[in-house]
C-alpha cells in the first residue's frame, strides 16, 4: 500500500512537471516559428510580404525536441556518473543543451532568412537578440521539467529505461504534444486573424499571414503572448494527461495479470477519449455547422 501511495505521489509530481514543461514548449515553438503553421511564414516574403516574425525551424518539434531533451538527460547522467549532486548536475545538464538550443536557433534563423535575400527578406539584428533569448528561456524551462520527470521515472519508480534514453522519449513526446495541440491555434488563430472565422485559408491568402499589431509591426513576442494563453496552456494540459495516465495505470496495474492489467487500461483509455472526441466533434458541427457567407439583412 504505501508502494503505490508513494508511486501516486511521484506521479502527481510528474504530471505536474509536464504540464509546465508543454506549456513551455508551446510558447517556445511559437514565439520561434516552429512547427506546422510555420510554412506560410517561409511563404510569406516569397508572395511580397515582408515581416518580423522570427524563423527558426529547421526540423519538427518532436525531433527538436528529442534532441534537446536526451542531450540534457545525457549530460545530467554522465555528470551524477561524476558524483554531482543530481539537482546541481540536471541543472547543468539542461544549461547546456538550453545553450545548444540557441546555437540550433540562432543559425536557423540567419540561414532561412538568408535563403529569402532575392525576395527582399531582411535579417532584423534587434530580432536576433531579442528573440533568441526568449526562446532559450522557454526552451529551458521545458527542457528542464521534462528531464527532471524523466529522473523520477528512473530513481524513484524504477524504470529500466537509462536517463538519456527516457530523456529521448519524452523529448518526442512533449514536443509531439505541443506540434498537434498547440500549433494549430498560432497558425489559424493568429497568422490569419485577417480571415473570417472558420473560412479556412484560401489559396489567395497564402502567405499573407498579420504582419502588424496594434501599434508597429508584429513580432514573435506578440504571438507568444496571444498563443500561451490557450495554446500553451492546452499543451500543458495535453501533455501533462499523457505522462500523468500512463504513470498512473503503470503504479496502479502493472502487478495485474503479469503487466497485462496495465495495457488492458491503457487501451480503454484510449477508447474513452476517443468516444469524448467524437462527441465533441459531432457536437460542434452539428451547433456551428460548415462556414457559410452571413447573409444580408433584408431592406
């Protein structure tokens, strides 16, 4: 009994530690432009509209991610190898992949707009400087939370699994969680505010993403602002119910049935939040239906 008391605790911890770790995530990959949404800003200077957006993708988030991620595990593990104390050596071991993380956005970004000079695409020095550091602090946070949880799995529950082997794992997944959950909403919501609400985006309006705010021209701040307020908080909470329900069936059931018991749950986890979606979905079309012209009040 206390076993899986104490195995419920570490899970709350964990579930935690992803929630804040998505939300990061989130806000980083939108603040940098990365992720799907990110095309129609490489698209814009090629149609003639300049902006100040800052362009760093090169790879996905879930790669990125597991990079990031797996290199601040592995460090963190070859620093306790060196009988560091394991908070001191998790903190030096996310500083520098936060470090290596800056040098991946830092080239990204002057080479992509780089590769944009014959359509007129200028590099912003003060969006360099600003930018690069914003997302190196989000990219901490997010890396620092995963590898810690990642830690907890390994020490405290017992998994098989090394640090940096876990670290990779979970580094796809939040940035797997982020990319589908939070990415459409700094892609519809934000880049194309200029088009009615659930009209989609016409082949027209491509690239003709908002390039100006309330007062000057838009930059990533602005989006990482408007986005972290639902986008970031939905990956938080998206990845936050990933780690927390498998952690949770894993205590609870993995002495069932030979572990079977743990899958059996994990499968009809599945199955409940499929049939939620579908009602969601259903529901929602059933009350907005398709988009459709409002029609003009009768003279």
């Amino acid at each position: 009994m206390e076993h899986i008391v104490f195995g419920i605790g570490i899970t709350a911890l964990a579930g935690a530690l992803a929630t804040v770790a998505g939300s990061a995530e989130d806000t980083e990959s939108n603040i940098g432009s990365q992720g799907d949404p990110n095309s129609q800003v490489q698209l814009a200077p090629q149609m003639g509209f300049l902006h100040r957006i800052f362009n760093k993708a090169v790879a996905g988030e879930p790669p990125a991610y597991g990079l990031w991620c797996c290199l601040g595990a592995g460090l963190a593990w070859a620093f306790m190898a060196m009988q560091f104390n394991p908070v001191l050596a998790i903190v030096l071991g996310c500083v520098l992949a936060t470090f290596v993380q800056g040098v991946y956005a830092t080239t990204a970004y002057v080479g992509r707009t780089a590769s944009l000079a014959k359509f007129g695409q200028p590099v912003y020095v003060d969006i360099l400087k600003s930018m690069t550091s914003v997302t190196m602090a989000h990219a901490f946070i997010a890396i620092f939370c995963t590898v810690t949880l990642c830690h907890l799995i390994n020490t405290a529950l017992g998994h098989p699994f090394p640090l940096p082997l876990l670290g990779l794992i979970w580094g796809i997944a939040l940035g797997a969680a982020g990319s589908a959950t939070g990415n459409p909403y700094y892609g519809k919501e934000r880049q194309y505010q200029n088009q009615k609400f659930g009209a989609g985006v016409p082949i027209s309006a491509s690239g003709n993403i908002v390039r100006f705010a309330e007062a000057g021209e838009r930059n990533s701040i602005d989006n990482g602002f408007f986005t972290h307020k639902i986008g970031g908080s939905a990956s938080g909470i998206c990845f936050g119910l990933i780690v927390f329900l498998e952690l949770w069936r894993t205590v609870l059931f993995e002495q069932v049935s030979a572990g079977w018991g743990a899958i059996i749950v994990g499968v009809l986890i599945i199955l409940i939040f499929t049939v939620i979606d579908r009602y969601i979905e259903v529901w929602a079309r059933k009350n907005y239906g398709p988009y459709t012209e409002a029609k003009e009040a009768s003279s």
